[in-house]
C-alpha cells in the first residue's frame, strides 16, 4: 500500500505519548499525529481525547525519506471549525491614545526630548558661512559635536547601569 501527501487513510490508535498519538494504517505502516494536530481547540492531554484502539480517520501531512508518515485528524475532518478570532481594528482616536500614552510614560520615566537646535539650511552664496574657512568651520563643528556627546553621556551613563560607575 502506497501513501502519499494529501490522502486520507482509515487508521487505529496504536499508541500514545505526551507529543501525540500513534497511528496504524495497516499494511505495517505507522504515523504520528502530533498533539496539535489531534483538535482545533488546544489539548491539554491527548488521553482526554483518544485512547488505544479508537477508530480515526487521518490526513497524510508528510512522509518522509526516513519512512516516517506525519498524520493529521484536524485536517481529515471535512468542515473543521475554524478558531474564531475577535480581532477589533483600531480607530484613529484608539492610535492617537495610545501614541499619547507612551509620550507620557516616556516623559515620567525621565525620557523627554530638549529643544531641538534649529537647522539653517545653508544658501549658494559664496558668503553664506560668514566669510569662515573650512578650517574654522570644521573647529566649531567639533567643539559643537563634542559638546553634543558629553551631555549625551552625561545624561545616559546612570541610566545603563552594570560596569561599576562612570568611565570617561
């Protein structure tokens, strides 16, 4: 007797384990149901549900290289009931709350963004700069930039904690 994916064989409960229940398809042939393909709904135990000798219809799911046959009864059923989810859209107000409510938590956990320093977007001008040259333009980029990062580091080192107090 061949068995190939997709058909549905008439089997007996052979045996049971924790992780499923054993099929015997006859012929000297046996697949496994896994626990989650037993029900639609969730199994606790699978003894609730089948014992040895109960007559099942399965679903061949897989066959293996190694001659092992994964079987289904969830998917041999012809009208399985579907688990009916309650899923609600959210509405734009139901967003905005939740947008507002993590802005608050942020800002009670001490999480808060300072003024932001504008940016000026520079004209094609030759002048545009103040008559600077690029190396005092680059200078007061840095200085700028460090000045950035130590109140960065100022501001975070407390809140990572581990590694034993501050580092410079």
């Amino acid at each position: 007797m061949s068995i190939e994916v997709g058909a549905k064989l008439p089997g007996k409960v052979s045996g049971i384990t924790n992780f499923g229940a054993f099929i015997d398809l006859g012929g000297g042939k046996t697949g496994l149901v896994h626990i989650s393909e037993v029900s639609n709904g969730f199994v606790k135990d699978i003894n609730e549900i089948l014992t040895v000798g109960d007559e099942v219809t399965v679903k061949v799911t897989s066959v293996g290289d190694d001659g092992k046959v994964g079987l289904s009864i969830r998917k041999a059923q012809d009208n399985p009931e579907a688990p009916k989810n309650n899923f609600q859209r959210r509405t734009n107000n139901q967003q905005d709350n939740r947008d507002n409510r993590s802005q608050q938590d942020n800002r009670d956990r001490g999480y808060h963004a300072g003024p932001k320093k504008q940016f000026n977007k520079p004209t094609n001008n030759n002048n545009a700069h103040g008559g600077q040259d690029f190396d005092s333009l680059m200078s007061s980029f840095l200085k700028d930039s460090d000045d950035r990062l130590s109140s960065l580091r100022r501001n975070t080192e407390g809140k990572r904690g581990g590694r034993g107090g501050r580092r410079n």
